[in-house]
C-alpha cells in the first residue's frame, strides 16, 4: 500500500517539476512577446526575424512599416518583430557629425 503512494507522489513530483521548469517559462516568454508587440510605436528601433533593422514609421493593427535605409520603407507583419534595438545600438544620428 505504502509502495502505490510513494509511486503516486513521485508521478505528481514528476509534473509539477515539469511545469516549473518548462511549461510555466514558456507561457511567461510568450506573454512577454505578446506585450512588446503590443506596445511597438512609431520611432521605435526594431530587428525583423528575417534580420532586418530599422526605425518603425507607421503602426498598424496587423503590419508595420520599418525605414530600413533613408526612403526605403518596408511593411512586415507584426509577428515577425522580434526585437527592440537600445540606443545604445543607434547612437544620436553620427551622420551629423562628418
């Protein structure tokens, strides 16, 4: 009898280590990137997951549009954003100082 509870608790043990350690870091990873994509705004610094890096220069409830060079806009959904790039990727604009 005591054999079956021992088993029944270290299967439960199994569960709940799976959950800390795997599906609860995921939910949370995702609710996180649920929440940036939410919040993207027009001048924001961004990288596509194709690589791309640009400045977001128009928002859109499905797409946005990212100046990837001066004059070239391109629209990508806004899944594909994976990243917001810090200042201290783009320093204050250094073209102005040449």
């Amino acid at each position: 009898m005591s054999s079956e509870v021992v088993n029944i608790v270290f299967i439960v043990a199994i569960f709940l280590v799976a959950y800390f350690f795997l599906l609860r870091p995921q939910a949370q990873k995702q609710k996180n990137q649920t929440s940036f994509l939410d919040n993207l705004g027009k001048g924001d610094r961004v990288v596509t997951s194709g690589g791309l890096h640009g400045k977001i220069t128009k928002v859109d409830e499905i797409s946005v549009q990212i100046e990837i060079a001066p004059k070239t806009f391109v629209t990508v959904n806004r899944s594909s954003i994976s990243q917001e790039l810090s200042a201290a990727h783009y320093p204050a604009d250094s073209s102005t100082e040449k």
